[in-house]
C-alpha cells in the first residue's frame, strides 16, 4: 500500500533583495524628491561624490555613520529610511515570503 503524496508548493528562485539596495533606491529617490543633486548632497554629508553614487546603486554597504550623514543632508530620518525600505521589501519582495504561508518580517534600526 502506498501512501499518496501531496505536491510540494512552488519555490520562488528569485534571490531576495539585498539591503544595500533596498536603503540605496530609497536614498536615491528621497534625494529626487527633495530636488537635490549627488554633489550637493555629498558636499553637505561631507562623503564623496561617487561613494554616494554607490550606495544610491546598491554597489556599496554604507556604515550607519555613511547613512546617517546622508539622512540628515536629505533631512530624512533613519528610521524613515529603514521603515521605507522594509515596506519596499514586504510589496515587493515576494521572494522573502515563504510559499507556505505569511512569516512576519521586522528590521530594527
């Protein structure tokens, strides 16, 4: 006698989103909203240029010190930052939820 067995549910295969990523989108379109130019952001957070650029890219891990010379340049908090991130994960990030059910997701600042 053989027991039958049910399908296993679909896995998602796409990677989950970096974090750098995320924090870097939500940089890079704060500092669009606000009108601002990477010099002038960078030259007001005292980073360089390019750094900046990098980090809006998703192409550099910025310490918190980095991102909180940028949040106050863009007068954004660092828990707007992180929060607007976390929602870009939860919308967007169907990757991160598991196919067999709804995991809660927090990130602490």
């Amino acid at each position: 006698m053989s027991i039958p067995l049910r399908p296993l549910p679909a896995i998602d295969d796409r990677p989950e989103p970096l974090l750098r990523e995320l924090l870097g989108d939500v940089l890079r379109r704060k500092r669009s909203e606000r009108g601002r130019t990477l010099r002038d952001v960078a030259d007001e957070a005292r980073v360089s240029l390019a750094y900046i650029s990098e980090v809006e890219r998703g192409q550099k891990e910025a310490s918190s010190e980095i991102l909180g010379a940028v949040c106050r340049a863009l007068d954004v908090t660092m828990l707007e930052l992180v929060s607007e991130a976390h929602h870009e994960l939860a919308i967007g990030g169907a990757a991160s939820v598991p196919a067999t059910g709804g995991a809660a997701l927090a990130l602490a600042a």
